[in-house]
C-alpha cells in the first residue's frame, strides 16, 4: 500500500518532499487524478488536500488567496457572498471521471481548467496572480503578489498553470475575482449545420454585442440537456451567451436576435436557464451518462471546428459538441484500443491544433499520447525546464510525456 502524506501547513510540504525517497504522487482531492498519463503504481502520495482554507479575501480589490487544497466549491460559496466569482469559470469533471467533487483551486489552476468564457474572460492562468509551491529538490518559493505588477522578472505563474503537479507542489494560491454579472441572456438559433452554425457564432463573437461564450450542439447532443427549450427542440442549438447589467444584456439579446433574423428559428434563455446550459456545456454533462466512452478535447481555430469534428465523425463513431466559437471540439467515442488518437490527430490542421485525451481506461493512457506530442525543439525545453524544477524526476514522473 502506497504510503500517504497529508501535510496541514505549507512549511510541511518541504519538509515531506525533503524527507520522503524517490518518486511521489502530488494530488489535491483526488477529482482529476484520471486526467493525464496514469504515474507509476506504487508511489507515495503527497495529499494536499489539509491545505484548505482562504486566507485573504478583499472584495473592494478583486483578489483572493487561498491555500492550494480549498475546495472550488468553498471559493465559489465565499465569493458568491459578495455577488463575485471567478470568471475563468473552471469546470466541474466530476460527472467525467465518475466522482463527486469539484476539486480544488489548486488542481483548477494546476490543470488551467477554464470554462465557456474562456474566449471572452481568458483562461485560468490569466486570472493567477502568484502561488507559493515547493518545487522537487524540497525547496519553498514563491511568484507574482497579490496585483498585476508585483509581476516582475519571469512570470512563474503562467509555467505553474497547465503543469498537472508536474513542477512543484502548490501551497497557496492568489487569484483576481470578478463581479458576476447581473443578467444572463442566450440567444438560441435552432436547426443549423454545423458549418453554417459555427459561421453564425463567429459573426456573433465579431459583433458589437459583446458575446461571452459561443457553443454548437448537433441535435443528439442538444436532446441530453435539462433545459426544456434545447431538449425538446429536435434540431441542434447554436447558442450564443449574452451578460451584464439588465438592460444592456436585454438590449444586446434583442439586437443579437435581429442581425441573425433569418437564419433560423430563434429562442431566448433568461438566467436561470442559461445557468444550467452552460454549466452543462463547461462540464461536458452530455457525455457524463456514458461511462465507457473515451473522449477527446480539440482546440483549433475557429474556422477549422466543424471541419475537424466531421472528419473524425466520418471514420470514427460517436458524438460532438463545439465550444468557444468552434475553436473547442469535444468528441466521444466508442472504446478502441488507441483512443483512435491516429484519426483524431491526422485531421488536426497543420498550422495549429491539439489534441487531448481527456478520459480513457489507464491502460490505454499509458500507451497512447494524452497531450499532443511536442515538436523536438520544445520537448527539449520542456525537459530543461522540468530539470530546473525537478531534477530527479520526482512529481508526478510521466503525468503529461512519459520522458518527463
């Protein structure tokens, strides 16, 4: 049985990763440990899940700390308090991964978890504005401040996001929070294809009505939603997400309505039901009821969505959804013993895309590429970096290249 260290305070992280030999496993709750490349069995665990709590809260200031193993739905109770939130709006994989927790504010910024509004609102790693962590040669530091221009020399944070506990082990965290806005709207346009659709989500990100989120659902998708108006439509949902203060996202709703007259039958969410639309479009819930699935996360341009998710469609069965204005292809597929990663990563355009295998049995992550495999040059810095950070390979050796 692997041994478990559950420190209670950041000094006992150095002091766990000082004292404990060889490799060890870094986690906060446990909610996002299928995703990424399975760490050899038998490792210790470094649990960080006793660093709980937020530390500093100041509203009038937009800024939050909290410890790395806070529980998102804490942060998010907290914030609510103050009519605030965190506008990366990271998801919750709970449904995924077969679990019932959201996880933690570190695991969201370890993975660079970020919602719908990323196109708008920009990812987790845009809204960190420093960390403390302890790296794996057992040594504290520290990057960023608690605003935007304590930011000096290399900007730590940025490297920290997207890292999978693969750099250093986080110990607190310090975010920039956002107002939530007052009123949501979603402009529903019903019946499209999907290239005509995503060509109706760009235009709309181009306009001036200031569109927070873009998603496309072909009818199969749309029919697993909770919300009555999509479910029941029998045709696929373009959905375009309007916010702000009531009478400017009225206005804007309405305007919205009126460029895209003509394109098709159209509908209106108001908040509440948009709430729950898009929160089933952040989780992937549709794919959620099918446990066995394997499923993929594509991010191309815009432009190449619909395209990319008709060619694997094409040679691979399953289901799809585009987020982000087309930019965002979430694919299911029935179980192959690859994760058909050959098909998905042969349709990637060639001058951009990536391709991530977001949920598939161990064995299968173990054999095939969970992130997109990196050119030499950058394989090569991402060795060097790992080298500074982790010299002997001790973090979570292999949760994101197998060389790494």
């Amino acid at each position: 049985m692997s041994e478990i260290f559950k420190p209670a305070r950041p000094a006992a992280v150095a002091e766990v990763l000082v004292q404990a030999k060889g490799a060890i496993e870094v986690r906060g709750r446990g909610s996002k440990r299928a995703l990424g490349r399975p760490v050899p069995e038998g490792l210790a665990v470094l649990d960080l899940s006793g660093l709980a709590g937020i530390t500093l809260y100041e509203p009038e200031e937009l800024v939050m700390s909290a410890r790395a193993g806070t529980p998102i739905a804490d942060v998010r109770a907290a914030l609510a308090e103050k009519n605030q939130e965190l506008a990366f709006d990271p998801p919750d994989y709970s449904g995924l991964f077969g679990g019932r927790d959201a996880g933690t504010l570190g695991g969201a910024i370890a993975c660079n978890l970020s919602g719908s509004r990323r196109i708008k609102s920009g990812a987790a790693r845009d809204h960190i504005l420093g960390f403390a962590g302890v790296n794996g040669r057992g040594e504290e530091f520290k990057s960023g401040g608690r605003v935007m221009k304590n930011v000096t020399g290399f900007d730590l944070s940025k490297l920290i996001a997207g890292s999978y506990g693969t750099l250093a082990a986080l110990t607190d965290v310090t975010v920039k929070v956002l107002p939530r806005p007052e009123k949501i709207r979603t402009v529903l346009v019903f019946g499209l294809a999907a290239d005509p659709a995503v060509g109706v989500l760009r235009e709309s990100l181009g306009s001036s009505h200031e569109v927070a989120a873009a998603a496309y659902l072909p009818q199969d998708v749309a029919q697993t939603s909770a919300v009555d108006l999509v479910a029941r439509a029998g045709a696929s949902v373009a959905a375009l997400r309007i916010e702000g203060h009531g009478p400017s996202a009225e206005y804007r709703c309405r305007a919205l309505k009126g460029v895209l007259d003509g394109r098709g039958a159209t509908e209106e969410l108001h908040t509440q039901k948009s709430e729950i639309f898009w929160r089933e479009v952040r989780d992937v819930a549709a794919f959620a009821a099918d446990p066995v699935a394997q499923i993929w996360r594509l991010s191309v341009p815009p432009a190449d969505g619909a395209r990319v998710a008709g060619a694997i469609a094409a040679r691979l069965k399953g289901r799809y959804f585009l987020d982000w204005g087309g930019g965002l292809v979430w694919f299911a597929l029935a179980p192959l013993p690859d994760a058909g990663a050959e098909v998905v990563r042969s349709v990637l355009p060639p001058d951009g895309g990536q391709a991530t295998l977001i949920r598939a049995e161990a064995g299968v992550r173990a054999r095939v590429a969970v992130f997109q495999p990196l050119p030499p040059a950058l394989a090569e810095l991402t060795r060097r970096v790992k080298e500074g950070f982790d010299p002997d390979r001790r973090l979570n050796p292999g949760r994101m290249f197998a060389d790494v």
